[in-house]
C-alpha cells in the first residue's frame, strides 16, 4: 500500500487511504470470519417481495409482506381445496 501510494496514481492513492482508514476493522472481519451474507440475502429478499407486490395500492400492506416473508419459521398460507 505504501509504495502504490507514493506513486502518486490518482485511482490508487484513494483506495489505499480507504485500507488505510479502517485496517483495524478489515483484520478484525477477516479474524473473525464476518460477511455480509446475510444483509445482502435479506436485502434481496426484500427486492423479490417490492416485485412480487408490484399491484398493492397501499404500502402497509407492502411492508406486512415483507414482515410476513421476514418472519422465523414458513408460514403456507390456505390455500383453496379443488
């Protein structure tokens, strides 16, 4: 990082004050093995739900989708006998 640094490139000097910046937090994910797995498959999760409500007239009744898709266990709905 230092030696790219001092080479003064503009698209490496930025990147590398960043590393700089927060290497006590990089080296303490990568110790303790965190990702941001479960933040991103949560966030998608709830891009699929805006897409699956695409007709709802009113947005409280997108967030109780979201809350109910969100929830622990799965929930099955009733579905109709043929």
């Amino acid at each position: 990082i230092g030696r790219a640094s001092r080479r003064r490139i503009p698209e490496i000097v930025e990147p590398c004050g960043k590393i700089r910046r927060r290497r006590d937090d990089i080296l303490t994910t990568i110790r303790l093995g965190h990702s941001n797995a479960r933040i991103e498959a949560f966030n998608n999760k709830i891009k699929v739900t805006i897409r699956m409500a695409h007709g709802f007239r009113d947005t409280d009744n997108l967030i109780a989708m979201i809350k109910l898709r969100s929830a622990g266990p799965p929930i099955h709905l009733p579905t109709p006998i043929p």
